[in-house]
C-alpha cells in the first residue's frame, strides 16, 4: 500500500499519515507492505496529481483539502464559508455525523474515491508583505494567493483583494513574484517558514477546510 503526500516531514499531515503506516504494520504485520510518499512534488509532480493518482491505481491512499471534492460534494462548500465555522469541536461533529456521512456518499458516488475520514487541517488565516489585515480597507488591491476554488476567489474579491490561484505545490518564495501573501493555516505558515519572507501574519480564522483521507 501507498500513501501520498504534499508536505515536509514535519507536518502534521505526514506524521498522522506516517502513524497511520505504523498502526497497520502492528494490526496486519507482514500482510501489508507500506509505503509513504511524503511529498510527490519533490518526485516533479504537482500536488493536483494526488487524486487522480489514487483514482488511477498508482496510490492505495492520499491525503487532500477537501477543496479538491466540493463539486463532486456541494456541501463541503460550507467549509470555505467566510467565518460560518468558529468552533473546532462543532465542525467534527458535524463532520462525524450526517453532515459528513452525506459528503462521503456522494464522492463515493461520483468519483473514483472513497473518502474514508476527515483530518484536521486547521482555521486558515492570511500571511502577507505589505501590511497588517485589521479591517475590510486594509484587504484592497493586496494579491493573495489562494486555493484553487472559484468560491475562494468570490470570497476574496468581495473583500477587496485581488486573488491569485496557485496550486498547493507553490512554494514560499512565490510570494515574491507578483504576489503579495496568501491564505494558509499555521501548520503550513510554519513548515515553510513563512514569517523568514513576510513581516504581517494576521490570525483571521476565515475559513476551516477539512483534509479529506
């Protein structure tokens, strides 16, 4: 079995998933062969490629924003919400129950897929160059990076920046070609080492996308 990734080792997507390979050596020993591929992207691939590697046979598992399946899942759209989710706790257990159980039948239903789990992925906030985020006036004519997601790119001109898509492949040092922050949760501000480039790191928590596994 394989199991791919986007991240460094030390984020907390490739520590659960590396738990996740020791968890199934101790239940099914030398029945199972693991393998985890931290970062695909360090192999020349985009992070876009995981999916479709799954769908295709090269992967037994990925781990991804669940951005990746709200067409094929509506209702994870509610996850991308500007602050609709303030609580951890209430969006597991929403996740968790029939919120969640909807979502996972209907990737399974029109894709490839199955999302077998949810996976913390944190609140997103916005990391930029230029100045601190205080008010609605202060996100004008800011280019901010964000997900792939025509509704991010609606949220964020509605505010008032001008949104950029960049797949999760991208790294940092991008922010220095035209671009001037990006959305992300503290997990990844830190693996790449994100306040090294840029002085203003505003706790917005504007978002929560969950990771689907």
């Amino acid at each position: 079995m394989k199991l791919g990734g986007y991240q460094e080792p030390t984020s907390i997507h490739n520590r659960a998933a590396a738990r996740f390979g020791e968890l199934l050596r101790e239940r099914l020993g030398g029945r199972v062969a693991f393998e985890l591929i931290g970062s695909i992207v360090k192999l020349g691939r985009p992070a876009a490629d995981l999916v479709p590697m799954v769908e295709r046979g090269e992967l037994s598992f990925c781990y991804m924003s669940t951005v990746r399946f709200s067409r094929a899942a509506p209702e994870l759209q509610l996850l991308e919400l500007p602050f609709v989710v303030t609580d951890r706790a209430v969006a597991f257990g929403a996740l968790d129950g029939e919120y969640g159980e909807i979502a996972r039948r209907q990737v399974g239903a029109t894709t490839a897929c199955r999302l077998l789990e949810y996976w913390d992925n944190g609140f997103r906030h916005l990391t930029n160059r230029v100045r601190p985020i205080r008010t609605p006036d202060d996100c004008r004519g800011l280019r901010i990076r964000t997900q792939t997601s025509a509704l991010h790119g609606e949220v964020f001109r509605a505010l008032g920046f001008e949104p950029i898509e960049r797949g999760a492949h991208r790294r940092l040092v991008r922010l220095v070609d035209g671009v001037d922050g990006r959305a992300c949760v503290v997990d990844r501000h830190h693996d790449n080492a994100v306040g090294v480039l840029v002085p203003s790191n505003d706790v917005v928590g504007h978002s929560f996308p969950s990771f689907a596994f």
